[in-house]
C-alpha cells in the first residue's frame, strides 16, 4: 500500500520532526553544558557567558575530587538511598494493597474511594504533619522521611484503575482453585499490570531522589540523616552567599571553586536517576494508559 503524500501530509511531517528536534535541543542542552561546566577551569568559568558546548579553559576534574573528599556527599547519598529504597519497595507494595482493595465490589468500595479521593484534594498543611510527627515521636529519625512517603493517593486512583480493568474471570478462576485474596493479587493480577507497577515505582524513585523540603523540616537536628538533595541545596546556598560576600583575591579563589563544585555536584546528585530512567521508559505508555482508561 503506497502512502499518498499530500502537501499537508509533508508539511505535518517536517513540522512534526523540527518540533522533536528542538525539543531534544530544550532538554539536553541544559545537562550538556552543566557537564561541560563541571570540568572547565574554574577562572575561565567564571567569566564564562551563554551555553558552553566545550570546556572553557583547560579541562579538569578538579571539582569532581573536591566533592568526593567531601563525606558529607556520601552520606547523603547512603541517605538518599535508605530512604528511595524503603519508601518504594515498601510503598509500592502498599499501593498495590490499596488499589487491590479498592477495586474489589464491596460495600465499602465507594465510601473508601471517596476517603481516598478527598486527601488528593484536601491536606492538613504543614504545621498539622510536623504537630503529627512530633506527637509520634519520629521527628529526627528516619521514620520521619520513610512513613509519610510510603502512601499517594493518586497512585492508589491508578493502581486501582489497573486491577479494574483485568477481565473478573482470572479472579473466579483463581478462588475455584482454592488462592485467597493475598494469592490472586500476588501470584494472579499483579504479573498482568506490571507495566502499571513499573511506572509508580518509577515515579516513587523520581519523586523521592530529588526530594530535600521534608528532610529540612524533620531532620533539623541530625544532620547526619540528610539525603544527598538537602546537601546539594546546602552547598548550593553557600555559592551564592560566597558571590555575594566575595571582596578579596582570596575569597573570589574560593568563589570561583564553589562554582565549579556547584556543577559536579548538580551531574553527581542527576547522572544515577538519568541512568535508571531509561529502562523503565518502556513501561510508561503502556502503564500509564492500562491505569487510565477504563475499557
């Protein structure tokens, strides 16, 4: 079958892959010239204007070992590990919980879809979570990160939106064959919306490596359970306060390191989550429409 190319056809198609060219340009440019940044000589950085396409000056490493003498980095990432690790494997298992329950036909289905429908639209705030922590002892502990990550509400609404749409006869034909409800979502529904399970792990991942606010909030007093964001943001802030303060030669020499260890750390907290991203790319489409349309 031959393709008829009408001129809006060919129109639409050079329209379609400019458009995706630069929208490529749009999301790697950024990382590109941060990576470039982060092994250029610090004094031609500094003077350094617009995107940078090749390191400016002498190409170094230099920042990359300043961040990794520096244990607070590896702490941090430790840290941000515990606590992505935890709150997924944990959390996604709760998810599927959730979604596994909700999706049953029982009498509590609706009123408990509402319950969970109303905390996406509605929270208590801030003060309300912290008065909620204090109160259960786990302000500055690492149950103060890991207990309030480990439940979204949208993420129940998709996981439940996947289990709906399974055919019921896989349910019946489990229980005649004697599996409880633990059973047929473990061993019978859950391998048919992994596609679904996926995304929300990724989701998780990405949401919980480039959190910081939380721990800044829990964590004010143990510093050492920081994740590896609230170290970047640490250090980031102590930049921009050096650029302000900077007089003499001494603190501009200073100035100039920050900024270039602003970059190697910015590549060191995003290369791991870029790496990972990928291979569960495949999965979005199809776990994301199996979660939201129902059919």
């Amino acid at each position: 079958m031959v393709e008829n190319r009408s001129i809006s056809r060919i129109f639409f198609n050079v329209f379609n892959v400019a458009f995706m060219i630069l929208l490529c340009f749009v999301c790697v440019a950024p990382i590109w010239h941060v990576l470039m940044a982060s092994v250029s000589d610090p004094r031609a950085l500094m003077n350094a204007r617009g995107l940078l396409w090749t390191p400016e000056g002498q190409m170094t490493f230099r920042g990359y070992q300043l961040v990794f003498k520096n244990n607070s980095i590896l702490t941090g990432y430790i840290n941000t590990l515990i606590y992505v690790g935890a709150i997924t494997l944990v959390g996604t298992l709760l998810t599927m919980i959730a979604g596994f329950v909700l999706s049953r036909r029982t009498k509590l289905r609706t009123p408990l879809t509402i319950f969970v429908l109303f905390t996406m639209m509605f929270n208590g705030g801030l003060i309300p979570s912290f008065m909620v922590n204090l109160q259960l002892g786990i302000v500055n502990t690492r149950w103060a990160i890991i207990l309030p990550g480990l439940m979204n509400a949208f993420y129940i609404i998709i996981m439940k939106s996947s289990f709906e749409q399974l055919p019921a006869s896989f349910e019946e034909s489990a229980k005649l064959d004697g599996a409880g409800p633990f059973t047929i979502m473990v061993r019978i529904l859950a391998p048919l919306v992994k596609a679904t399970i996926a995304v929300i792990m990724m989701f998780i991942i990405v949401m919980q490596w480039n959190s910081w606010f939380p721990a800044s909030i829990y964590l004010q007093k143990s510093r050492e359970l920081w994740p590896l964001q609230l170290y970047m943001r640490e250090i980031l802030v102590q930049n921009d306060t050096a650029r302000i303060l900077s007089g003499t030669d001494a603190l501009r020499a200073a100035d100039m390191t920050s900024n270039l260890v602003k970059y190697c750390v910015t590549i060191v907290g995003t290369i791991p989550i870029l790496l990972v991203y990928p291979f569960a790319q495949k999965y979005f489409v199809k776990g994301v429409t199996l979660g939201g349309v129902k059919g």
